[in-house]
C-alpha cells in the first residue's frame, strides 16, 4: 500500500523570500508491512467423461494470488450440494500474480441428479489476506444414471 503526500511550505506567503516556487512538493510513500496475499477462484473445470452414478468426479480448480505478498501454505475447502461439512487440500505457498492448480477427486455419487460444488480458498482462514470475499466459487454439474 502506499500514499500519496503534498508538502506546501509558507502557504500564506508570511516568510519573505525570493522566490516561492521551491515551496512545494508532492512524494509517494510505500509503507513496509501491509502487504499481503489476496486468493481468488479463477476457475473450476470439470475433468474427463460425463459422470454417471457409482464413479466419483474429478475437478481442476485455478486459485491466484492477486495480491501483493508471498503467502504461506494454506488450505483449499470444498463441500458438495449442501453438506456442511468441508473436505481440505493443501495449497502450497504462492507469490504474487501466481497461480495454481488444485485436483479435487470427489467421493462416489449413488444419485442420479444436478450437485453443486463449492470451493473456498483459505476456508480456515489461516493466511490474513487483503480481502476474503472473494475466495469462493460454486460450479453445478449433472451425475446420470
């Protein structure tokens, strides 16, 4: 992060001088410390055939690092349809602007019918990021009989 300061010295012209146009300046200041990771879901593919009852599904997941920071390793949640109980992958650490690729093997589907995935990166909230809103992502997809 970083400001943005106008210096203005003797505004009011109450020093005399020779001349006033050395009385101003304008500095961009970068504060150490403030930099962090920021994860984002860029996509969420669904890999190989059609799934049909009795296989599991198998899904390749994007996640970046839009912010500016390195992060440490982390974790990537995902939960089908409306189970509350999260699976968890690892991630491993990420720079800047890079990005990842995370496989997520399903379990095996007894039902016929439309499911949801849903992806959270840093779901346990272990890396402190610039924003947390958008670490989710959902993606429906049809298991046949």
């Amino acid at each position: 992060d970083y400001s943005i300061v106008y210096i203005h010295l003797d505004r009011s012209k109450k020093v005399r001088e020779t001349g006033y146009k050395g009385n101003k300046a304008t500095a961009i200041l970068r504060f150490r410390g403030f930099e962090r990771p920021d994860f984002i879901i860029k996509e969420i593919k669904r890999i190989g055939n059609k799934p049909k009852v009795g296989q599991p599904v198998v899904f390749e997941v994007k996640i970046k690092n839009t912010g500016d920071a390195r992060s440490d390793p982390a974790r990537v949640g995902y939960r089908i349809g409306g189970n509350p109980n999260l699976k968890s992958l690892p991630l491993p650490p990420m720079g800047p602007n890079t990005i990842r690729t995370v496989r997520i093997t399903t379990e095996l589907f007894s039902r016929a019918q439309k499911y949801r995935i849903t992806v959270i990166a840093n779901h346990d909230h272990r890396i402190k990021e610039k924003k947390t809103d958008n670490n989710e992502k959902y993606k429906t997809f049809t298991v046949k009989k």
